[in-house]
C-alpha cells in the first residue's frame, strides 16, 4: 500500500524502483507506489499482439509506460499529464530507461494532450492511474498525502471518481474495437467503476482484478467492434 512508500526518502535519493525498474522521482510527481505495480502486469499480461498502441493516460513519472516499453518491445506508447512537472519527470525517466524513441510524452487535459495526431480508433490499450481521492478525504483522514507530493496527483472531485468518469466517456473515441481500457482504482471503488463502464454501451466484458488480498484494485473492460 502507499504506506510503504517513504515519499521524502524517495525525493531525497531522486531514485524509487516499480517493477523492478528504477526510475527517477521528484516533488513535482507522484512516487510510484507498489500497488500500481498490479495495473502495469494486468496490462502487459492482457497484451495480445507484439506491437501494440498504448495509451498511458495520467503518466505521472512516465513509470506505467516505461514498464510497458521495456516489457513488450514493439509497443508504442503516448503517455499523457496535465503538469509540468510530470511531463518533465515523464521524458527524463524515457530517456533514462532507453526507450524515449517509443515514448511520446504530452501535456494537457487528458485526451485533449492527444489532439490532432491523428489516434482515434487506432489505440489498442489505455492504462490510467488516475487521482481517485475524494476532496472530503484530502481535508481529513488522507489530508498527510500532501505534505509532500501534489495535490493534482491525488484530488478527484467529491466522490474520487471524476477522472474515472471522463475517461470512461472519452476513450472510445481512440480505442480499436476490441482495445482495452485499464483503471487502477481506490479501495472500494472498484463495483462503482466496473458499474460505470459496464452502463456505457461503448464497452463489453468488464472485469475487476484483485490484488493479494482480495481487494479489486484494477477494472479493466474492451472496447465494443
């Protein structure tokens, strides 16, 4: 859980490791943190084809899409964030791991960062670790989480579920039939996004994922041909 993440200790070394990775980190990202570690295997596991269009939306320090580079060598990746700060860490942790050539990194409001490339219905999977704190939560039993580390990267609206929403709704548009749409969700979330995804008639086949103790931390649902 994100408890056994030292954040400061983390800043302090500027090195953190996800997936067996170690990737550069900095105050103005997130620090990956373990759990997230079931989304990147869920994603690189449900990868069918050997070159495949990865979107990595909400990229924070680009650790996601790094992980999915080094794991599957012909994927080609757009990883996305709306900060300076994440978008920087995202191209310098690239370039460190090697793989900036199949990582295009892009800043702005989620799907808007993909504007005019010319992506739609050509992606075969988006991966999102979205912020999925409710507002209510930051001001109390999780108001520590921002001592250190940016408030963008945690903050969801009054339910934890805005981002969930938006991309739930935008992603048809650059998804393939048949692409794949990943979430990583908070504790007790995951019924709420498998429900949201399973009411929207662009996707099929809705699944929860748990971790090792049986929580769902991952939904992840198809899109429709």
């Amino acid at each position: 859980m994100s408890e056994t993440i030292n954040v400061a200790e983390a800043y302090e070394r500027g090195r953190s490791r996800f997936m067996g990775i170690e990737l550069l980190v900095g105050p103005g990202a997130l620090v990956p943190r373990p759990e997230t570690e079931l989304l990147g295997r869920t994603a690189i596991e449900a990868t069918r084809i050997p070159a495949p269009r990865v979107v990595d939306m909400c990229c924070g320090a680009g650790n996601l899409a790094c992980a999915i580079a080094l794991n599957i060598p012909g994927a080609r990746i757009w990883a996305s964030d709306l900060t300076d700060g994440c978008v920087e860490l995202a191209r310098r942790n690239a370039t460190y791991q090697g793989v900036a050539s199949r990582i295009t990194v892009l800043q702005g409001d989620l799907f808007a960062a993909l504007a005019g490339l010319q992506l739609e219905r050509t992606i075969d999977m988006i991966v999102c670790n979205p912020p999925y704190i409710s507002e209510s939560r930051l001001k109390g039993d999780r108001a520590s989480l921002l001592a250190d580390e940016p408030r963008e990267a945690f903050a969801a609206g009054p339910y934890g579920l805005s981002i969930h929403m938006r991309v739930t709704k935008d992603a048809p548009r650059y998804l393939r039939p048949g692409g794949s749409l990943l979430f990583e969700v908070g504790h007790g979330q995951d019924r709420q996004v498998a429900t949201l995804l399973e009411r929207n008639d662009a996707y099929e086949n809705v699944r929860i994922i748990m971790d090792e103790t049986a929580t769902g931390r991952v939904v992840m649902a198809y899109a429709k041909g």
